[in-house]
C-alpha cells in the first residue's frame, strides 16, 4: 500500500521518475493491486468473523433479556398464587427467591453482554470502514493504471513514429533523387541519341535506294519533258 501511496500521490514528474526506475512498472502495478485484493479479501474474511461473534452476542444478550424478563414474571406469579392461597406462602416465597436469583443472574449476562456487544459493534464499524478504504483505492488504482497503459500504448506507437521519421536522413533522400535524376536524363539523352541515329541510318538507306533506282528516276524525267513538249506544241499550232 504504500508503495502504490508514494506512486499515485506524489507529483507527476516524481511519479515519472519512479515509473522510469521500475524494471516493469505496469507488471508491478498489476501485482500491487493483486496483492491488495488478497489484503481485501482477509480484510473482509475478517470482518465477516467479527459480524457473525457480533451477531452471536447480541442473540445471546436478547435471550438473556427475556430469560430475566420471564423469571421476573414468574415470581410476581408465585406470589399472586400464594396470596390466592393455591399455594403455600412458604413454599412460594422460596420459589419467588430461587426464580429472582435466576433473574439476576441473567440480567449479570445481560451486562456483560453489553460490553462484547459495544466492542464489537466498534470493530465492525472500524473493519467495514477499513474495507471500503480499501476498495475505494483499488478502484482508484485500477482506473490509473488503465489510463497510465493506454497513455504508455500511444506514448509507444508515437515514440516509434518519431524514431522512424528520425531515422529518415533529408540529405541523404535528396542526394538519391538527384542521382535518379541524373541517370534518368542519361536514359533520356542516350534514347534520342539513338533515335538520330536510326534517322542517319534512314536517311544513307535512302540515298543508296536512290541511287540503285536511277533508272526509274530518268524514266520518269523523260516522261515529264515529253508532257511539257505535247502541251508546248499544242499552244504552237493554235497560235
């Protein structure tokens, strides 16, 4: 109890503090509470023990009560009958006295009783309220733990974040772009280089065509001149 005192009372920077020392303060704090609950377990078990003497006492103390209540009576009895005279007086008077002694022997109980009956009364009310101390701080107990693992869960989740985002070197990132990028414009300029060369290649396949086809190409010379002499002769005659 008192370690979960120190733990759940003192400030927060001391309280981190703590935690930071513990090999496994969320493991610790659970066992913390476990014991507790075997401490509230006895605490009640004792309590329960103490009710049911309590109980037993003032059961006892009642029936001493009528016991002395129904002596006293029976020697008020004896009396009336001796005064009626169903009995002997003497006889009645001794009767009388044995039935008052039984009286007050009971009502000596009674008195005694009063005291057990007082003690524990007092026990249980300083038991029960030991009981619910204890109950109200497990509760309190529990709840702060509950809140202290799930802050530790997000605490974790954005300290691991946080260490990859670190672990991402800007520099280095940026000097694997421009190396990307160089070596795309490498690509880039080593395609159009090709490309002009298939055009070169292109363009001598055709000379060499043009050349190997000269026939085809003068035929189709004489061809023309032949066509421009008709339509010049044409013009001639119908001048």
């Amino acid at each position: 109890m008192s370690f979960f005192g120190r733990l759940f009372t003192v400030g927060k920077a001391e309280a981190h503090a703590i935690v930071d020392k513990l090999e496994d303060p969320v493991k610790m704090a659970e066992q913390g509470i476990r014991d507790l609950k075997e401490q509230l377990r006895d605490a009640m078990e004792g309590l329960a023990k103490v009710k049911g003497q309590a109980i037993r006492s003032k059961r006892e103390w009642n029936r001493n009560r009528d016991i002395a209540t129904d002596y006293e009576k029976k020697a008020m009895l004896l009396l009336q009958r001796a005064q009626e005279g169903a009995i002997d007086v003497a006889e009645a008077d001794r009767l009388a006295t044995e039935a008052l002694a039984k009286r007050d022997s009971a009502i000596e109980r009674v008195k005694q009783l009063d005291g057990e009956v007082k003690q524990f009364d007092a026990m249980t009310g300083k038991l029960e309220n030991n009981v619910n101390q204890l109950k109200s701080q497990i509760s309190k107990w529990e709840n702060e733990l509950a809140s202290l693992k799930a802050r530790s869960q997000v605490s974790k989740a954005t300290r691991k974040l946080n260490e990859q985002l670190a672990e991402v070197d800007s520099s280095s990132t940026i000097s694997m772009l421009e190396r990307m990028r160089t070596k795309v414009q490498e690509e880039e300029s080593l395609a159009e280089a090709y490309g002009e060369m298939a055009q070169v290649d292109k363009s001598v396949d055709a000379e060499i065509n043009a050349a190997l086809g000269g026939g085809s190409a003068s035929s189709g010379s004489a061809s023309l001149a032949a066509l421009k002499a008709k339509m010049a002769d044409k013009q001639l005659t119908s001048v």
